[in-house]
C-alpha cells in the first residue's frame, strides 16, 4: 500500500485551465495534463527563479521529490509545445479554499 501523499503548499492561483495552439479546434487536440503541483515547481523554479532547495522548502517537500515535480512538469510542457497538444491544468486534490489561501 502506498503511502498518503503530503499536502504540498500552493501559492499559484491559475486564471486560465487550458492552453492550446492557436486556431485548432480543442476537439482535434490531444491533451497534457498537467497538475497543480507541477505548475507551482515550474512557476517557483522559472517565473521566482528559486533554487531546488528553496522552491521545496516553499511548497513543503523535499528537494528530491521537489526536483521529480519539476521534471514532469518539464516533460509535459516540452510535448505539448513541441507536438502541438493542448495543456490542462488539473487540481483534483486541492480545494478552492485551500487554493485561495495564504496559509504558511
């Protein structure tokens, strides 16, 4: 049995759930689903320019696993753009509340 996943803290509040290439029909485009999480690491690690050590600290992980989030996210952000697929944000396991608030 694996063990519970840990609550990862989440200060990115997404405005937009999908991206896609411009003038395709979202009907004929594969979809890249990409999670919450994922999108926090790449949004820490590119947009805040943190190290792995602090953007783990600031999401409450560990730098290892840190480091696999933001490896996925890399992986599925590279097919989407490169093989023109459209991206689904996904935040299955946090709550709106959750997701709005500020809490440390």
């Amino acid at each position: 049995m694996p063990r519970p996943r840990l609550c990862r803290r989440i200060r990115c509040n997404p405005g937009v759930t999908y991206f896609k290439p411009q003038g395709v029909p979202m009907r004929s485009l594969e979809v890249v689903e990409l999670t919450i999480e994922e999108l926090e690491a790449y949004r820490l690690r590119y947009v805040e320019n943190m190290e792995q050590n602090d953007g783990a600290k600031e999401m409450n992980t560990s730098q290892s696993t840190y480091q696999r989030i933001l490896f996925s996210a890399n992986k599925k952000i590279a097919d989407a753009l490169i093989n023109g697929k459209a991206i689904k944000i996904m935040c299955p396991c946090v709550t709106e509340s959750e997701l709005f608030s500020n809490k440390t």
